[in-house]
C-alpha cells in the first residue's frame, strides 16, 4: 500500500496528513505524484505510524453490561483512585495503556468518579471479555506513553486528542477539568499540546471552557 492509499484510508487531504506526520505539504505532493520517493527508513517509520493510527479509530458504541463477561474491581472498594486501576490492570492481566478519563487520573489531572463504570484503554482484543472496558486502540505509539508507578497510560496530549476523536460518547467533564489543571500548572499555557488539525476549532472552545472552569 503507498502513501497516497493510507492517506486516504484515513481520510486526511494532503494538509492534514502533512500535519499529522510533521512532513512538508510539498513533500507529500512530491511523494504522490512521483516526483520523489521517500527514503526507505523514513517510508517504514512511516508506515508504522500509519498502521498504527489505521488500528486506534475512534469508538462508535460504549459497551452495555453483559451477564455473559467478568467483572472488574469496583471503583467503590478503592480509596484511591489509581490504586483500583492498578487492581483493573491485575485483572486483565495485560500491558493495557490506560486512556482517556483513566489516564487523566494517572496524570493526577482528574480525581475519577466513585460510580465509575467504563475503563477506555489501548489493549487486545481479548480484554473486551471483561464489563466496562472500552478498546479505541490495539495499538500506541511508545511515544505517545508513558510508564509510571505501575501504570501504563496516554500522555495528555494523546489523551486530549483521543477525548476530541471520541466526544460524541464522552462525557467531557474530565477532559474540561484536567485541561484546567493543565491551564494551570502549565503557566497558564496550553503549550506543549499539539493538535489534530480536524479538531483544533473544537479544542479552541474547549479551551475557553477550561479557562473559564479555572477562574471559577
């Protein structure tokens, strides 16, 4: 597959994809009119990157509990909260990478919720035998993780951009509430978050919302 057949698979135009992988909008053109060819060790980082992103789509539908799946920990027999998601990795019994609302938890940006049901992770498969876990991906990116105190799980600015790709199924408090943290801690800032160029005007307003979340 060339890089014309996986820019389309994602449905990126040529600015987006230029974007999205920090190569020179001429450069992409050049690529797929032929002019130039990609050296061999850029094409296969890049078409790593590419398989990857081609695998971690954006969920459509949030699991319903069924009778027939195990169950994880509950939330309520933990005190804190990362402490039940180490008890929900035990579980699974894999190197899940933990995403979204539980990655903001691991990032400390988020406190959780008590009733807490879903799980969004990064893992096989197989871990959707278990009730409340959501798959966006099979696979990540080392770069895009990080590895701390026994937890695998999204940087905030995978994060950030899993919760825009998601939003229709999101509650977005939790992403409201830690980029206010981030606002925040960060010098009142937002630097160090690079967005997808298909969501920046939502995450402008999402921004603003933050913002405002904090000088409430």
């Amino acid at each position: 597959m060339n890089i014309r057949d996986m820019r389309i698979m994602l449905g990126d135009t040529q600015s987006e994809f230029a974007s999205r992988y920090g190569v020179p909008f001429r450069t992409v053109q050049n690529w797929e009119s032929g002019i130039r060819t990609p050296p061999s060790y850029v094409l296969d980082l890049l078409g790593q990157r590419i398989r990857e992103d081609l695998v971690n789509r954006k969920t459509a539908v949030l699991p319903k509990r069924d009778p027939g799946k195990k169950d994880l920990p509950e939330r309520t027999a933990f005190i804190g909260a990362r402490e039940w998601l180490k008890a929900v990795r035990s579980s699974i019994g894999e190197d899940v990478v933990f995403a979204l609302d539980e990655a903001l938890i691991c990032n400390g940006y988020f406190g959780g919720r008590n009733d807490e049901y879903l799980v969004w992770i990064y893992g096989p498969a197989s871990a959707a035998q278990f009730n409340g876990v959501v798959i966006i991906g099979e696979h990540i990116s080392d770069q895009s993780i990080i590895r701390k105190d026994g937890l695998i799980y999204t940087d905030m600015n995978r994060t950030v951009n899993d919760a825009l790709a998601n939003e229709p199924i999101l509650d977005m408090q939790g992403i409201t509430e830690s980029l206010s943290r981030y606002y925040y801690s960060n010098g009142e800032s937002f630097r160090g978050l690079g967005i997808a160029p298909g969501y920046q005007d939502r995450f402008d307003k999402l921004a603003a919302e933050a913002i405002e979340y904090y000088d409430s």
